[in-house]
C-alpha cells in the first residue's frame, strides 16, 4: 500500500505514465546527439510539472515540495537529464525569484517559467567560489539607476538554451563591517548585452541537459533587478539550496530505482548456462542489496520533504538524503552495469546512461563531503 495521499500517488502515476511513454523512447537519442529535449520540456509545462510547488496566483499548481520530489524520481528513473532540468528550472531557475522576489518580479518573471515556457539560471558557482562564498569574484558595482556586472560563472544549468529568460547571479555588492565581502543577488535578463553563455560543456553525463559557463562583461541592468536584500545574496543561495538538496535527492533515489528495475527485468530474461541469471544468487543477491538502497533513499527523502512541508527545520533531513540517496544511485548504477555485463558498457542501454550520469549526484548542489560537514554541526560536532 502506497504511502503517499491520493492526490500525490495520482500525480506519481501520471509522471510515470508520461516517462515511459514520452521521455523513455526519445531518451537515448538526446544522449548520443547531446541535444536538448525541447519537445518534452513543453509537454512537461503543459502538464504543470514545473510549477507543481508554486501557488496558483503565479500560474502554479499549489502543491508542494513533495509533488516535485515525485515527479522527479520517476522522470529520473528513465532519464536523469530531462529530470535535472526540471529540477534546476523549479528549486534553482523559479524559487530564488518565488521565495525572495519582489511582486513586480514575481508578476514579470513566474507566469512564463511556471509554464515551462522560459527557464532561468541559478549562477552561484565560479572558478574558485562554490561552498565557498569567500572565493566569490564577479563584482556588482552601482552606476546611477544600474547594476555594472563584470566576472564568470560556471556549470551553470539551463543557462544557454533557446528559452532561458534569465540568469541569478551573486556578486560582490560591496564590504561588511567585519571585513568580509557583501554577496547579493541579481537577475540578468537572457540578451542584456555583455551576458554570454559560452559554448557548453563536453560533460560525461547529463548529454541532454544544458549547463553552460557564463561570462559578465559590463553588464548593465536596473537596480530593481536586486533580488532580495541587498548583501542577502549568499544566505538566499544558501536556503535555496537546502531546499535544492531534497529534490536532488529524490532524483536519485530515481536513478537509483531505474537501476533495479533494469536489472529486474534483464535477470529474467538473460540465460546463462541454460537458465536465467536471475535464478543465481550472485545476482538475485546483488539485485536485493539495489533494491534496499532504493528503498532506504526513498524513505530518506520523504522524511526530509516532510519536515520542510511541515515548516520545521530540515537541515539536517535534507543533507542526510542528499547524500545517502547519491550514494544509492552511484552504488546502484555501478552494480547493474555489473549485472548487465558488457552490455552494460553499451550506451544505448539505460544502465549505461546511469553509470555516466549518477556520479555527478554526489558532486552537484553540495559534495557528500560537504553534506557530511553539516550533518557533523547539527550534532555539535
């Protein structure tokens, strides 16, 4: 029996339908040719998934956290590019704007994101700044009614496609009291001259999702383009990514369940010896300890949707199933690629595109060891 209310389950069943019969079939081919999925990300905004937390005033569905969290895992199951793109247009393009946005911006901006017609950027991370807000380099500097924008960014997700809208950066606004930089942030319109997204990255997964570095040469935009407080920037990001860790992790407790339901079906149907592998308990094993992963991840997450629906603090909810829900999908992409042989070397198997794209799970929107960091403070450790 399902765990989840009616409504959440109906949802889930919907995405699920909808990754089997939509993404699934056109998956492999976006992979090879690292192309982006344009065609499923308008169908995704026409079925509301990209404004499944955002109330309805915006154009949103009213859901929650937890609606998101479940569309991703079943979008991951299949394909972990077409669900990081919702992930990063939702919890890193719309809520920095959602949760901290004037009305004007939010009236401006949400409408087409919400959508799914436009995506926008998340521009927090540099050559040498990422955890780190010290290393922050790129500069905001006041002239008049604007803002004179001058660095880079990098690994920046939906910041180049045809309909990204726009980029939130952080800047160096200024100097503290104590001596240390003032990080604010800013919205960057897609076109204001000077804002370029480079060429994109030759990455070793994720072919089908876009992720761009991003160079600021005097770049000008309004004032009202602050976003938030100003010197606020960095603790906006920071509470954004909080937020970001649960739907990652519930996106890799999807890649982490795609792996077994992989494996499942390739078990009973590979003989070896006369009869099917899965009849071995090399394998059956191996598969059983997968499918624990999946679960625990699973249960992982939900614990930290949960809290955050409720409005308690889930810090610490969230960087534990940040980080053990990654290992799952790491853990179980290296075991089913195990269980499928040489096949599994194969790229047009979905095990293979699951090898190459859950590594970076452990990396993206705070390293395990950075999670482990956090996890050790809220102990007092």
């Amino acid at each position: 029996m399902s765990i989840l209310s009616p409504e959440h389950e109906e949802l889930r069943r919907s995405v699920e339908q909808f990754a089997n019969e939509v993404v699934d079939p056109v998956a492999a081919k976006h992979d090879k040719e690292h192309s982006f999925p344009y065609d499923v990300v308008k169908q995704m905004g026409q079925m509301g998934l990209f404004g499944l937390p955002i109330s309805e005033e915006y154009g949103g569905m009213g859901g929650d956290y937890m609606a998101l969290g479940i569309a991703l895992e079943e979008l991951a199951r299949v394909d972990q590019s077409v669900a990081i793109t919702l992930e990063a247009g939702v919890s890193l393009g719309i809520m920095p704007i959602y949760r901290f946005g004037t009305e004007e911006q939010k009236q401006k901006w949400l409408p087409e994101l919400v959508a799914g017609e436009g995506l926008a950027g998340f521009g927090l991370t540099e050559p040498e700044a990422g955890s780190d807000a010290g290393g922050t380099k790129t500069t905001a500097k006041e002239d008049g009614d604007e803002w004179v924008i001058n660095g880079n960014k990098q690994f920046i997700t939906n910041s180049g496609t045809d309909i990204t809208k726009l980029v939130t950066v952080t800047a160096v606004t200024g100097q503290k009291d104590n001596g240390k930089k003032e990080i604010s942030a800013i919205i960057v319109p897609s076109g204001t001259p000077g804002f370029t997204a480079e060429p994109g990255y030759d990455k070793v997964g994720w072919n089908a999702s876009d992720t761009h570095p991003l160079t600021f040469s005097d770049v000008r935009v309004p004032k009202e383009n602050l976003l938030g407080e100003k010197g606020r920037g960095y603790a906006q990001f920071l509470s954004i990514l909080q937020e970001g860790r649960v739907a990652i992790a519930a996106l890799a407790t999807g890649a982490a369940q795609g792996c077994v339901d992989e494996c499942v079906r390739y078990a009973q149907e590979r003989t070896s010896f006369g009869q099917p592998i899965s009849s071995y308990q090399a394998v059956s094993f191996k598969i059983a300890r997968m499918e624990a992963r999946a679960f625990t991840a699973r249960q992982a997450w939900y614990a930290a949707a949960a809290k955050m629906v409720a409005g308690q603090d889930f810090s610490k909810e969230a960087s534990i199933a940040k980080m053990v829900c990654s290992e799952a999908a790491m853990d179980n992409a290296r075991d089913a690629t195990q269980i499928h042989g040489g096949y599994g070397f194969m790229n047009e198997y979905r095990v293979s595109r699951h090898y190459r794209d859950s590594k970076i799970l452990e990396i993206g929107e705070g390293t395990t060891e950075v999670q482990q960091m956090l996890i050790a403070k809220a102990l007092g450790l």
